[in-house]
C-alpha cells in the first residue's frame, strides 16, 4: 500500500461525481488516464467462477470514459484535487468515496 497519488496533486477535499464530470485514474498499471463521468447509477453483476450466475453485485457504480486494465483497482479517481471515488473494474468503473467510506467506518484518505 503506498500513501502517495502518482502522477496527480494530492487530494484536499472530496465531492460527488456528476454526469460530464472530467475525472482522472492514477492507476498502477495503467498509470495516469482521464476521462469524463458517463453513468452515475450503473448496476452490474460479477461472475466470479465463470458460471453464469451473480457471485458479487455492485449498485451505484460510477462509470466514466478513462481507460483502465486489471491491477488498476483501488487507484483514486480524481476532478482536480478532489477525490471522487476509487476505481474498482475494467471499463472505467469506480465506487463514490462515501460509498467506500461508509462500508469502512473509521477509513482515512491519508491526506
């Protein structure tokens, strides 16, 4: 785990995503990618072991424009210096901070 945002200003505040929103992934393979926020509300479904059913659903997912790869997940989603999320699937997929932050009671950013 490194405490550091690549690429980007670090983060003095946070804000929720809107649709148009310009955003940008610091991500550690794809490195520092931007994009604009598409979807507000998508609603997707993991299929773990390939089987055809729902392992894992996701609500409220955020869906933007920046491309991304496998091994970019957790990498901080930024408008500016504000932290809007946390990228969590292919595709330009993030999860809003309080979402994270209110499954995480007592989470701290680092900043």
């Amino acid at each position: 785990m490194s405490n550091g945002v690549y690429g980007m200003t670090t983060p003095v505040t946070t804000a929720n995503p809107f649709v148009n929103m310009g955003v940008t992934m610091s991500g550690g393979y794809t490195g520092t990618s931007s994009g604009s926020v598409t979807n507000i509300n998508d609603d997707y479904c993991y299929d773990l072991d390939n089987n055809g059913s729902c392992e894992t659903a996701v609500n409220d997912a955020i869906v933007a424009s920046y491309s991304s790869q496998s091994g970019d997940s957790g990498s901080p989603i930024m408008s500016g210096n504000t932290l809007v999320g946390i990228h969590v699937a292919s595709g330009g997929t993030f999860m809003k901070h309080n979402a994270i932050t209110n499954s995480f009671p007592g989470l701290t950013w680092g900043f």
